[in-house]
C-alpha cells in the first residue's frame, strides 16, 4: 500500500491517519485554480468580435464569464498546495465538478445578455461545452454575434476536453495533472507525457480547424459563417448561427463539404500526428477508422434505402439526407439536413444505434466508443477460441495490435462493458423520467429514446421534443445527461459517492 500520502499522529507513535478530504483538496485546489485561469483567458476571445461588430453593449454581459472563471481560479490557486498526491477518486470527482462549473458560470452571458432563464442557460452552456447541440435559445438570428461565437467557443473548448485545453498551456506535467486528464475520459498518450500529447493534439485541432474554415469557404456561405460552421464541425459540436441550421443555407455543397470535417473530427488524433511527424498513412490500418467509415457506408445504404422504398423520397433527396444524417449521428456532431420527426420508426432507429456507438477513443466525438465495440468483438472472438482450443491452452487477446495479458482480458472488457452497461442504464432511467415528468404531445416514447440517446451520446439531433417550452425538472434531467455522458459517467459517480460521504 501506498503510504506517501499518510499522516502519522504526534499522540500515537506509529499510528497514521489516512488523509482527510480536506487535505486531498488542497493537494488539488491549485491545478484546478490554474485551470480556471486558463479558461478566464481564453474566455475574452469573444470580445474582439464584440468589438469588430460594434456590440460594445453586449461588452458587460460576456464580462461576466471570464470575471467568474478568474474570481475562482484566484481563490483556488491562492490555498496552499498540501504534500502528497490526489486520489484517483479526487481527480475523478474534481474532473466532474470542473465541467458542471463550466457550465454554471458558462450560463451568466446567455442570462445577463439574452434574458434567458438560468436553468435555460446552464442548459445552452452544458450542452456547448459538451458538445452536444441541443438549444433553447429563443430567437438565434437576432442574438449578437458576440453571444454566438461564445456558443462556438465552448464547443470547440470542450471538443478536445477542457482539462487538455488547459494542460496544454499550462506545459508542466505531474501526476495530479496527468489524473485529471485522464479522469476526463482521454487514453492516447502517443507522446512521452501528458502535456506533449495535450499540446500535440491542440496543434492538430487548430490545422484540422483552419482547414475546415477553407472548406466551408468553398461553398460560398461568408467568414463568419464558415468559422463558426467549421469550429464545431471538428469539434463535433453542432451548434449554428442561425435556428434553422445547416438547413439555412439550402447549399447541398455546403452539406457535403461539411462530411469530411465531421469525419476529421470523428477519427483517433494518434492518426494525424503518426501522417505528420511519421509520415505513415496508417487511416485503412487502423481499426477504429475502418468501422467507422464501415459504418458509415452501411448507415448511409440502409437510410437511404429506407427514405426511398419507405418514405418516398426521391432517390437523390434520400442520397442526401442519408449520407449527412449518417456522417453527422455516427460522428456526434448534430448537424442536420432533415427532422427524424419525418422518418419512419425503423429509420430512426437505424440512427438511434449509430448515435449510441459515436465515433473513436481519441477523438472529439462522444458516445460509447468505437474502440469499445472493437474490444467487445475482439473479446467475443477470443472466448470462442478459448472454447474450441480447450481452457488449459493459452489463448492470447490481442487488442490495438499488443496482447493482453493472460489474467487482463475479463478485467480490461469488464472495465469498457461497465461504461456500456451505465450509458445504456442512464438512457432508460432518463427515459422514463421525461416520460412521465415531460409533456410530450404530438411525439411517442421513441421520438424520446431519441432524444436521450442523442443527449447522452452528446449528439444533438432532435425531433423537436427538446424545446424551451420545457418543464425546468425536462430540461434539468436533459442537463445531467449530457453531462454524464461527456464524461462516461464514472467521474460524476465519484463526484456523488464523495459528496454522499462527507455528508455522513
């Protein structure tokens, strides 16, 4: 056992004490007060274009986020640091209450600035930062663009994940560091550190972003637009300057152009910096890239094939609408050219289970994960031969082209069907909870499994049920499952054992 972080007591010699929650706090207040600093900074981008567009009214409201972040960054930062290191249990909880005060404090600008009700900003701001899509913003088109970018912003923040963003510029490692990071739900570490592979996954999104600029660009649809469009495209985002969405434009090159950015942002990051620094091409040997355009190519046939036979559409509208809803469900971006609501039941769920599987593990896409369903297949494969060699016989796993260690495999499956298991817990839980607290006139309880599984997948696509007309108790349930699901659930079940305990 790891003694480092024991306290021994003057009175009993020999007898330690385990260490409180207070002194585990201070062992993490101050990463977590640069952290907040961090994101105060980046928090004032919004103001140049306050400035650029002449919405100096608007200056005060947006003040109010950056001022909140930094208020408690300075509180935080000023407790003195404790000797020892944080629990694996702290980083979690500390990672889950990072996200929910970035939504919190997120909020003021939509409040102050828009007169929007504050649960309908925690809402707005939750789902930014998770990049999930879903909105109550009343009336998008006259919003000040200040407000809007602000929206974009937190998407393209949280793609990557805030406690990356923020190690990142920091550049110092350390374990409390490296625990928070992965807390968040990240694994690639393609880099020697924590904060190499932070910084090197940043310098990706930032040419994968401005690449992405270029190719909206190309459609025609101006600047602003196509910065907005392409910061949470990459990010996988989905939130639009304009309440119709991509729709708005009725620019079908637009739509296509768009496919790519959503893929780019669905893909493993270890691939763009294995094609930069390596010069290796390893897309079509990666098996995460490989189900997810194998997924694609058979959500875009079956739509497609649905729109044509059962909702007779055209067959070059069915095209369409088959290959962007697919890209934009599988990818969790939330883009859309149609309204599910349109579909038939069996279409939509077609759509329903891409959503749910998401895109890869290092990637800003959300769901489960592609790298979990591989593992799953993986494991399926191994069990059968282990049946056919016999139990005796040594039957390697091998997993992202290493194996697995005799003993690991029903431990390492056990770990990734744990958060299947609680994705699919939380979906039916919230399900029945809209279900009977919600009203829902005019949409069944599929159109509502709908709507959770693209919360909890942080996907965005909506039938219509999510709505500002709302009750508060909808739209607070919407608001913990887009949490939860940004962060795989297990940070915000430490978050609530720890607040359970020290409530004893």
């Amino acid at each position: 056992m790891d003694h480092r972080n024991d306290r021994h007591d003057p009175a009993l010699p020999g007898r330690k004490i385990l260490p409180t929650a207070n002194s585990q706090f201070a062992i993490i207040a101050p990463d977590l007060g640069l952290l907040f600093l961090f994101i105060a900074l980046v928090s004032c981008a919004p103001f140049l274009i306050g400035f650029r567009y002449g919405e100096v009214e608007y200056l005060l409201p947006m003040a109010s986020a950056p001022a909140g972040f930094g208020l408690l960054g300075i509180l935080l930062a000023g407790i003195p640091r404790a000797e020892g290191e944080a629990h694996l249990s702290v980083a979690l909880s500390a990672v889950a209450l990072i996200w929910l005060i970035a939504a919190l404090i997120g909020a003021l600008p939509y409040t102050l600035g828009l007169g929007m009700p504050y649960v309908d900003s925690v809402f707005e701001a939750m789902s930014g930062w998770t990049g999930t899509g879903l909105s109550l913003m009343p009336s998008v088109e006259t919003a000040p663009r200040m407000i809007l970018f602000w929206r974009s912003l937190t998407q393209w923040m949280g793609g990557l994940g805030i406690v990356a963003f923020t190690v990142a510029l920091a550049g110092r490692s350390g374990l409390t560091r490296f625990r928070l990071y992965r807390s968040e739900g990240r694994s690639e570490t393609f880099m020697p550190s924590v904060v190499a592979t932070a910084i090197e996954m940043w310098r990706i999104y930032l040419v994968l972003t401005a690449i992405g600029v270029g190719l909206v660009l190309l459609s025609g649809v101006p600047l602003w637009d196509a910065v907005n469009i392409a910061m949470t495209a990459i990010s996988t985002g989905g939130f639009s300057v304009h309440a119709a969405g991509i729709l708005y434009y009725e620019n079908p090159v637009l739509e296509m152009l768009v496919v790519p950015i959503m893929i780019a942002g669905a893909l493993p990051f270890k691939l763009y910096y294995l094609l930069y620094h390596r010069r290796t091409f390893a897309l079509l040997a990666d098996p995460q890239a490989i189900l997810l355009f194998a997924l694609i190519l058979a959500g875009c046939a079956v739509i497609t094939f649905d729109l044509v036979t059962i909702s007779s559409l055209a067959p070059a509208e069915a095209l369409r609408q088959g290959v962007f809803m697919t890209v934009s469900g599988i990818t969790c971006t939330g883009f859309q050219n149609a309204n599910p609501l349109d579909w038939y039941g069996a279409t939509v769920m077609v759509l329903t289970m891409l959503m749910l599987i998401g895109g890869s593990a290092g990637s800003t896409a959300g769901g489960i994960k592609l790298g979990r369903v591989i593992l799953s297949l993986e494991m399926l494969n191994w069990w059968f031969r282990r049946l056919y060699s016999g139990w005796r016989a040594i039957t390697p796993l091998r997993h992202d082209g290493r194996p697995i260690l005799e003993h690991l495999p029903e431990y390492e499956v056990s770990k990734s069907m744990l958060v299947v298991v609680l994705f699919v817990l939380v979906a039916t839980v919230a399900t029945l909870l809209l279900l009977h607290i919600a009203p829902h006139a005019g949409f069944d309880s599929a159109d509502v499994v709908f709507e959770v599984v693209s919360a909890v997948s942080n996907v965005g696509i909506s039938t219509g049920f999510v709505n500002p007309g709302m009750g508060s108790a909808a739209k607070g349930v919407f608001i913990i499952v887009m949490w939860v699901g940004r962060l795989e659930i297990v940070p915000v079940i430490a978050l609530v054992v720890i607040g359970a305990s020290r409530r004893r």
